[in-house]
C-alpha cells in the first residue's frame, strides 16, 4: 500500500500564504494533467491545544510533490471534517 503524506502547515489563521504556495506548486508539478487520484486535502486540528493548525494531506499520488514540500508519510487521513483543496479525486 502507498503511503499518503502529510504536512503541518502551523496555526491555521495564519496559513493563507502557505495553501496559495502549494496550490501553486501543484500546477506547477501538474501543468499538463493530474494523475488520477492525484489531490490535496486539509483538516484544522487541535489535539488538546489552545489553538487550530492547518495540516495538509497529500494523496499516494502527489508522492513527488509531498516529497518536495518535505511532508512526512502517513497513515490515510480519517474523513471527518477533512476538506478537499485541489486535484483529481474521482475517475474521469
């Protein structure tokens, strides 16, 4: 099984800049077209804490453009409350 990927991207209210840096890389990274499969997503978590970070996931698919951002691997994200951001996420 591939490994999905994720990244923290830090306190969520200050995170906008980072998100407009990874849908940019993505068109980059995918100019042509996306693989299938191939998509972003984004959850705000606390874990305990005071305030909401943003965390990235990026699908097995994304594998080259997780790597570049140095996300880590992960276990497939749960779905609750996780957020699409960009890609391909059905069959064509």
């Amino acid at each position: 099984m591939q490994s999905w990927y994720r990244k923290s991207l830090g306190d969520a209210m200050f995170t906008d800049s980072s998100i407009d840096r990874i849908i940019d890389r993505f068109h980059q990274t995918y100019s042509k077209e996306a693989p299938l499969r191939a998509a972003i997503y984004y959850r705000h978590e606390t874990e305990g804490r005071l305030h909401c970070e943003m965390v990235v996931y990026f699908t097995p698919a994304t594998v080259a453009l997780a790597l570049a951002l140095e996300a880590t691997p992960c276990q497939p994200p749960e779905t609750t409350d996780l957020t699409w951001l960009i890609g391909v996420t059905t069959a064509a």
